[in-house]
C-alpha cells in the first residue's frame, strides 16, 4: 500500500462515528522504517478545541482496521 492510498480514506474514529480528517503525511522510525503516526489535517469541526493546531497526529497503533473506503481509528479527546 502507497501513501497516497491512505490519502484517500476517510479517517473515522470508532468512539463516535465522526470523520476525523484528512491524512497528510505520515511520520516514520528511521531505524526500523515501519510508520509511528500519521499526520492529519483535521476536519474544522473535530478539533474546534484545538483551534491553536494545524493538524495533528495518530499514533500507528491506534488504527483498529484499514479498509477499502475508511481507516477506523480509537482515539480518546477527553
């Protein structure tokens, strides 16, 4: 899989349903090479608490499952 497949997907957070945002860039463990997080653009709605950021990031190990369509994530922002 490509990163500009992952650009693609909707990122959803399986806590309530809602569309996160959109993914960026993604940042990567120089010495092992395998992805840390991901770099989201959030969607203005989502983070409206977090208004001082840009974008903001996923920890890898907090993706549940990768889909055709979505990457559902579990995320907690309280």
């Amino acid at each position: 899989m490509r990163l500009s497949d992952l650009q693609t997907k909707y990122i959803v957070n399986v806590q309530d349903g809602k569309n996160i945002g959109n993914i960026i860039d993604v940042k990567i463990d120089e010495e092992t090479g395998s992805i840390v997080s991901l770099v989201i653009e959030p969607n203005k709605n989502f983070f409206s608490f977090n208004k001082g950021k840009i974008d903001t990031e996923i920890n890898w190990k907090s993706i549940e499952k990768i889909g055709e369509d979505v990457i559902l994530v579990n995320i907690s922002l309280y």
